[in-house]
C-alpha cells in the first residue's frame, strides 16, 4: 500500500502566518498582562522578551509546522556536499 504525499500549499503557508502571529501576539500580551498586573517586575518583563520570548516563537513555529504538514522525517534528508 503507497500512501499519498501531499505537499501543504498556499492555505497551509497563510495559516502558518496567521498562526505565528497569533502566537506573537499571545506571548507579548501574556507578558504585558501579567507586568501590567504586578505578577512580575520590568527586569524579568525584560529578560522575558529579549531571551524567552524568541524560545517560545520557535516552539510556536514547530507546533504549527507539525499541525500544518510541514515536518519532514529522516527518509526526506538528502546528502549535502559540495561540487567542484
């Protein structure tokens, strides 16, 4: 039995923006709501943006690539060399 390989298209390439920025927006809110409320203070807002906000992007972006038909597996991997 061969199983299909569809290749995600334009609608799957916009929901991946549509959700990254949803993604975006949801951190830097959930970071500002939990400042604006004294939950923690402008340094660890801070050190939240600059260094955790980027980690937790890359999380975004490998749950929606995963969920969107983008991740690949090791049969996919081609040998990388250079030609002369």
């Amino acid at each position: 039995m061969t199983v299909a390989s569809k290749t995600p298209g334009p609608d799957a390439a916009h929901a991946f923006r549509l959700g990254l920025r949803a993604g975006a927006i949801f951190g830097v809110g959930l970071i500002g709501t939990l400042y604006w409320f004294g939950i923690i203070e402008l340094l660890l807002a801070g050190y939240a943006l600059l260094l955790l906000f980027p980690v937790y992007l890359v999380f975004v972006a490998a749950a929606l690539s995963v969920w969107l038909g983008y991740s690949k597996d090791a049969t996919a991997l081609r040998p990388v060399y250079k030609r002369n």
